[in-house]
C-alpha cells in the first residue's frame, strides 16, 4: 500500500510540561463552561504535534476521570476541502466517547455545543481488535464488522474555529458529536471508496463528494488510523466505531436546523437540532 502521508509518533518535545498542561486546562475549561477560548499555539506552537497530542491526552484523562468511556475514533482533515478550510496538509485523529453518539436522538442539543459544523462520513464498526501485524487495507478490511452512513458534528473550543493545526489537534481533532445511520453493511456489499455523498441543510444542497475524497479510500484512512493509534499507545478495538473523514466540505449548522446526509450504498442518516 501506498503511503499517502508519513505516520506522525509521539516522539518528544521541547514544550515544558507546565504549557503542555496550561494548555489542556483552557481547553477543558472552554469545553465545561461551552465557551471559546483563545487558541493554544502561544503555549505549544502550531506544528508541534507531540505537544498537541500530549495536551490531547490530557483531555482524555480527563474526560475518563468524569466517567466518559471510550468507543472509538475519529479521523479529521482526511479530504482536500476540510485540509484547505482549515490551513492543514495531513489528517489528525481524536477520541470518541459514549456522551457523544446521538445516534436515534429525537434532537441534537445546541447548548452542548459552541461553534458546530457537519460533515457527512463513511463510519466503520470494528469487528476486531488491530493491535498486531501490518495493519495495512488488506487486514483492517478483515477487521471491519460493518460500515454506516454518519454525520459529524465538528465543533472548536477555539473562538471563531482560529485554529493551527497544533490547536486543533490539542483540542481533540475539533470533536463535538455524532449520528450513525440505521442502516448497516459488510464490505462484501459496499465499496467506501466508490460512495457517493449529498449533505443538505434544511433542504438546501450545502456539500457534495464521494469516498475517494477521503485519503482516497476510507479504508486508506482506517489503516493510516489503525498504525497511528498502535503508536501512541492504545489500539483499536473490537466494538469500537471510527469515523473515518468528511467525504465532502463542512458546513456551518446554524439552530433549529435538520442535515441529512445521503451515501450511496449506505442510505441516509439525519441530525435535527435544537433551536
């Protein structure tokens, strides 16, 4: 398989530890309080991604000190339209917690959110752990337990989404919510990289795009996912989700609104929010 972009691992950095948690602490704050605060890159830099991932872990612990549990993954920045609206060359990945998945929710609700965004992806549902072997498209093809149509709602604690890529990665990937469709599929009945997508708000066609966009097969994106999560530490499991990129732009959601995105092969999934 082809390497599209090089495997960022933890590696060091020459960020104090007490920047690193200055930073983590005005993140979480932002995310408690559901208010914007100033960017992070005056304390880690922009294009530090061992410092950014270091403030993420800190956001990790502490989501899971207040009980949040882990199910899955999320890719961002995997298509060329996301990597030009937010300035960045590579993809990134955050963490997805139970509290977040509003899949069957009469509503999506407003005032968890600050500064939300959809984007319509193809999601996976893993039926095996990737911990060991290559983890190349051949095996996490064999890993996938089913595929669904899902919109992301991607959301920044940054004010005015005025972000580097060190900010967003610190902050998660820029990770807010999200909604699987109702509708499930085997790899034998679905190719993602040959989907289609059609995401409209209220009505109104706002994005378009197909699975190529994303790193030019989701499946490419698992894999690039699979290695990057074996390297810092903690693997994909069996039974978690990954959402594996925007297959189109993202689109600002403004209240009271309803998306729905349309996957071919995949059906549809909506996401109606709360005025």
């Amino acid at each position: 398989m082809s390497e599209p972009y090089s495997l960022t691992t933890a590696g060091s950095t020459d960020v104090p530890e007490a920047a690193i948690r200055e930073a983590a602490d005005r993140l979480v704050h932002a995310a408690r309080t559901v208010a914007p605060c100033a960017p992070v890159r005056d304390l880690i830099g922009s294009e530090d991604l061992a410092a950014a991932y270091a403030v993420q872990s800190l956001l990790v612990e502490a989501r899971r000190a207040d009980g949040a549990i882990v199910v899955g993954r999320k890719i961002g920045a995997t298509s060329v339209a996301v990597q030009q609206q937010l300035g960045v060359d590579q993809p990134d990945f955050g963490w997805l917690f139970d509290d977040m998945d509003l899949s069957g929710a009469a509503e999506v609700p407003m005032a968890r959110l600050l500064q939300p965004k959809a984007e319509a992806e193809v999601a996976f549902v893993l039926g095996a752990d990737l911990a060991d072997g290559p983890l190349d498209e051949a095996q996490v093809r064999t890993a996938v337990d089913s595929v669904v149509a899902a919109l992301e709602i991607v959301d920044s604690r940054i004010a005015g989404w005025d972000i580097s890529f060190g900010d967003t990665v610190a902050d998660n990937a820029s990770s807010g919510l999200y909604v699987l469709g109702e509708e499930r599929r085997t790899l034998d009945e679905v190719e993602p990289a040959e989907v289609t997508m059609r995401m409209t708000i209220d009505g109104e066609e706002v994005s378009t795009g197909t699975g190529a966009a994303c790193l030019g097969d989701p499946l490419t994106a698992l894999s690039w996912l699979a290695r990057a999560a074996r390297a810092y530490g903690e693997p994909l499991r069996a039974g978690q989700v990954v959402l594996s990129g925007a297959l189109g732009p993202m689109r600002d959601v403004p209240p009271g609104a309803t998306v729905v995105a349309e996957i071919s092969g995949l059906g549809s999934v909506t996401a109606r929010f709360s005025g």
